[in-house]
C-alpha cells in the first residue's frame, strides 16, 4: 500500500473481493428469500391467532370439560385423584392456581394460550390442554 492512501486502497480491494463473490442476481436472491421467510412467519402468526381455541380438561383420564378459551375471566374447580385443582382463565389464558398436590409443579407452570400447550398435575391426575378449535388433524402422515 502507498504511503497516504489511508484506506482508500483496503476499501477499493473489498469491493473488488465482494464483488468477485456477489453478484447482483446473487443478492436480489438472497432479499428475495428473506422477504418470502418473513412473509410466511407473519401470515403464519396471523393465521395462528385468528383459529378458534379450546379448553380440554381431564382428570383421571377422562374428558370432564372442554370449551371456548374466553376472553373475560373464569375460575374452575376439578375433582382429581387426591382433592381439588383451581384454574383460573383470563384473556384467552388458562393456568393452575392451586392443586392438591404436594409439589405444586402444575401451579408453576404459568399460563398456556397455545395449541399444543399444557399443564400436568401427575399425583392429582389433571390435564389442562389448549387446543385448536378447527377439529381436523395438524399432520397428515402417509
């Protein structure tokens, strides 16, 4: 490098580089990639949030309930194998407040608004899932 170029000859020599790897039709392929990517995970997040969803409850294997997830505010109280579990929904959430179990792993949980997502209360036999509304399978396998 000559001496007082500062970097105009470093700057010159990369774009001569990036140029040799990156070719224009290279680079409106790879915008056109990340903009397809990111349209299919809005609409998929959009698509996701529009589906109606349900409430499944069981205890001790059985079905006991299984509704719309509202959007106001909603308290049940479910007989399992050892007493009493307390779930609160709210905003289109549901969680376990309260369970007869000893370890309280179920109440820890938090809050579940997805499909697919649940609560287990093993010793108390309680399943609280959210599920998909729309009733037909999510994978067709063949």
């Amino acid at each position: 490098m000559k001496k007082g170029m500062g970097n105009a000859g470093r700057s010159g020599r990369w774009s001569a580089s990036l140029r040799r790897w990156w070719a224009p039709g290279d680079v409106v392929l790879v915008l056109a990639v990340g903009f397809l990517s990111l349209f299919l995970i809005l609409h998929g997040v959009s698509r996701a949030g529009g589906s109606s969803l349900k409430v499944r409850v069981l205890a001790d294997g059985r079905q006991v309930a299984e509704f719309d997830l509202p959007q106001g505010k909603r308290s049940l109280a479910i007989d399992g194998y050892q007493g009493k579990s307390y779930v609160e929904i709210e905003g289109g959430r549901v969680r376990m407040v309260d369970s007869a179990c000893p370890d309280k792993l179920c109440a820890r949980r938090g809050w579940i608004s997805r499909p697919g997502e649940s609560i287990v209360c093993l010793p108390n036999r309680v399943v609280i899932e959210v599920v998909s509304g729309e009733g037909g399978p999510d994978v067709v396998n063949r």
